[in-house]
C-alpha cells in the first residue's frame, strides 16, 4: 500500500479568486486542534526528519513547491506538493522529511493535537527499533 495519501478539496473559485474550505472530521479525517506554518523556507535547509509516535497531520503548500519523504521503516516514497487544494495526510509512525522549498513556499499544516515534544522520535534508529518492536 502506497504510503502516500493525498486529499483533494473542492476548489470553490470563482472569478474573485480561489477558496478552500478545511473543516474538522468532514474533509479531513481528525479534527483540528493545531494549525502551524512555515515560510521563509530555504530550498537547501531541509527539516522534519523525524516521526510522531500518535500525531496525525494534514500537510498543505499553500503556496510555491516543497518535497515531502515519507518512510514506514520498509520502503520510502515522496511527492512534490504544489497545489493549495491538495493535503497530504501523514499519519502517526511515518518518518518525514521535507526538502526543495521554492523560494515563494508557505507550508500549512492542520494537526489532531497540541504540540507535545513527547511524541516526537527525532532519531532514526529509535524509530526504526520501533516499527520493528510494534
Ligand atoms: C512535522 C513537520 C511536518 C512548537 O513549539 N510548536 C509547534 O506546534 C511546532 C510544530 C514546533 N514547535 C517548535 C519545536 C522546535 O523547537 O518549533 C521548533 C521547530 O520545530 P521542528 O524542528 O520540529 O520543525 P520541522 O519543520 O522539522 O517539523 C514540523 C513539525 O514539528 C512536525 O510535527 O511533522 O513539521
């Protein structure tokens, strides 16, 4: 099973320009308890690498390009977010990194908790010992 899951929301443009609507457990599966962003991104200054041991998120780019690495502890794949109506779900246990930020990158990202750096595994060993032992 791929381990990419991308979420298309309706585009409700109209000559005014465009509208997305994200609402909790109707177009994304969790309810919403954190928003966070990122901009001022630097296209050779990768971050993430790390997985979550519960969180669920809901990536978004809502504006240039950035690169997204997911990895179960088997195999790993990526995907080029560029499209403000398309989300990519990251659940809890994949490790995750981001990388090739265009210069003009706004990164979102919805999430179904608060920020605890409890649940974080930043080191890969760790994580790999932990989707082994699961
Ligand atoms: C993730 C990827 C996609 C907070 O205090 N509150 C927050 O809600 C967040 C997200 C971060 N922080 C602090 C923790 C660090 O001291 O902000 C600093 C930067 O966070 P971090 O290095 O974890 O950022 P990224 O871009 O590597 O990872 C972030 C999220 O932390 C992570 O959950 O999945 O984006």
């Amino acid at each position: 099973m791929s381990l990419i899951t991308l979420i298309d929301f309706s585009e409700l443009g109209d000559e005014r320009g465009q509208l997305v609507a994200i609402e909790g457990s109707r177009n994304i599966p969790f309810d919403i308890l954190r928003v966070y962003y990122m901009t001022r991104l630097k296209r050779d200054l990768a971050r993430g690498f790390h997985a979550h041991r519960q969180l669920q998120q809901i990536a978004i780019c809502l504006h240039g390009s950035c690169r997204f690495v997911l990895d179960n502890g088997c195999s790993r794949e990526e995907i080029v977010l560029e499209r403000p109506a398309q989300g990519l779900l990251i659940g809890n246990m994949i490790w995750r990194e981001m990388h090739d930020f265009s210069d003009d990158c706004v990164l979102m990202v919805l999430a179904n908790e608060y920020y605890d750096e409890e649940d974080y595994i930043r080191s890969y060993s760790t994580f790999l010992e932990a989707v082994q032992h699961a």
